[in-house]
C-alpha cells in the first residue's frame, strides 16, 4: 500500500482535474518517491522553480504544511493544504515566497 492509497476518499471539496495537478505536483517534490516531503526536497524544488527559497521562509511553509508536526509533508497534508489555495483561503503564502 503506497502512501497515497486511502487519501483520495476526502478529496476536500476538490474537482477532479484539481487533484491530478496537487498529485502531479506532490510527485515532483517527492524527489525520492518515498511518499513525503522533506524540508530539504522543498527547498530544492523552490530552487528549481526559481523562487529565492531563504531558510526562514521553507521553514515556514514546511510548518504550514505539516499538519502533525513530523518535520515532513505527506500526500494527505500536502492534499489538505493546496485544498485551501485552490479555494483561496491561503493569501499569505505567496507574501512569503
């Protein structure tokens, strides 16, 4: 059983075309493929995506995102948190990046 399997049955209020670019996108910053995100594959993608990613600011979105507090991001937490930008409850994220 994958990391992913069992978090598609809350999909929190998501269109279907809006999951498969969360999963598309968790997959990219999922470096490794172990089902998380770590702080150092977040900062790496951020890189990647030409944001000047500065320690403070990965280190608060990783806290945004990491619901239980693991120092990690899974699919699920990853899920829930691009759930509330696509319903644009998140305007302070893009302040910070």
């Amino acid at each position: 059983m994958s990391a992913l399997d069992g978090v598609f049955n809350n999909t929190h209020g998501l269109k279907q075309s809006e999951i498969d670019e969360i999963n598309k996108s968790f997959r990219q910053f999922d470096l490794n493929d172990n089902g998380y995100i770590t702080r150092d594959e977040l900062k790496q993608c951020l890189r990647g995506a030409n944001v000047i990613a500065l320690d403070a600011v990965v280190d608060s979105v990783l806290k945004q995102m990491d619901w239980n507090h693991d120092g990690r991001i899974s699919y699920g937490e990853y899920l829930k948190f691009m759930a509330t930008i696509y319903r644009g409850e998140h305007h302070d994220l893009k302040r910070q990046l």
